[in-house]
C-alpha cells in the first residue's frame, strides 16, 4: 500500500482497470463511502509521533464483488499532487479493495443506476468522467488549493449529490479535521493555508 495522500497510488489494494468485467451489464451499482486512516511514513509532529491522515473515498461497486469482509469497486477521491504540493487533483482510474475491518468508517449510501446498460468496465470510464466534471465545478467555484472547501471529503458530499444521493450526518458533516489532520498543528495549518 501507497501512502495515497501524497500521490497516485491508492490506498486500497490495488487492480488494473482491466479487472472491470468487460461482458457483465450490471443495472445497479452500490455506492459505498468510506473513510481511512493511515500513518504517513517518515514523518513526524513536533512532539516526535507520527501523524494519522484521515481520508474520504467513494466505492462503487459496479461487478457486486463487496462482502461482509471488504468493499470493492472504483475509487473516486481527491487527492494531493505531490507531496508537499496544495494542488488538488482527482484519483486515477483504480478499482480498489478495502478491508472493512482495517476502514474507519464504512457505509453503503444508496445505488446508481446504470440507464445505458453499458459494461462494468465502459460504465466506470463514463463514472470517473462524471467524477472529473464534479472536480472541474468544485474547482472553478473554490480552487485547487486543498483548503477547508477543498478537500476529499467536500469532493466526496458533492459527488454523492451529484449523483442524486443524500449523505447522512455525519458521514458528510462540515467538519475540519479532515484538513487540521493534514498538518501537525493549527499554526502550521494556518501558514499553509495562506
């Protein structure tokens, strides 16, 4: 596993696009949201520890290969350039596994409909260009800085509506720690910011 805040590598367990079923013509899909934590490698606070990065992802399982143990299914998430970089960028193409028992939050949100029939592997192309739209108007409204409007979890709640589905409280609640955790504390928070 990547360390999937500071590049393209994802944080679940990765698979080839390929690995979408070319010949399955699913007529729904459910739409997980899920949140991971995970300890950036190398790095350190000022009081020595490591810091634990909270992040927000959508799961779309197009082939119905979630189960009681993992959540399976294209990733649509934000994430940063480069390390060290402000600049937001949307996820690649990745169908990606995560262990339900090592998520800190998981949840089946609703379903999509797939209305032109298309393949799993066509249907998650048309998905991730519909995510890349979600992008382009967050971007436009609020920049590319990661920033409190500009974030994974923003991207996340704009993209289930997007989608036509309603987030619970407090799966998408407005709340800062998603970009406090980015930092190790609020005053180097706020001079990144700026």
């Amino acid at each position: 596993m990547g360390n999937y805040f500071w590049s393209s590598t994802p944080v679940g367990i990765g698979m080839d696009p390929h690995d979408f079923d070319e010949t399955y013509c699913p007529t729904t899909a459910a739409v997980y949201l899920v949140k991971t934590h995970q300890y950036t490698p190398g790095e350190s606070c000022s009081d020595g520890l490591r810091e634990m990065r909270e992040h927000w992802i959508v799961v779309i399982d197009l082939d119905r290969r979630s189960d009681d143990s993992n959540v399976v299914g294209l990733e649509l998430h934000l994430l940063l350039k480069e390390k060290g970089s402000s600049i937001t960028i949307l996820g690649p193409l990745h169908l990606g596994t995560f262990s339900k028992q090592r998520l800190s939050f998981w949840e089946c949100v609703g379903e999509i409909k797939n209305i032109g029939g298309h393949t799993s592997r066509h249907w998650a192309y048309i998905l991730h260009e519909t995510a890349l739209k979600t992008f382009a108007s967050l971007s436009a409204a609020r920049g590319t800085n990661w920033s409190a409007t500009v974030n994974c979890q923003q991207f996340a709640r704009k993209l289930l509506c997007d989608f036509g589905i309603q987030c619970n409280e407090p799966a998408c609640g407005d709340s800062m720690s998603a970009v406090i955790d980015c930092y190790c504390t609020l005053d180097a928070w706020m001079k990144n910011y700026k």
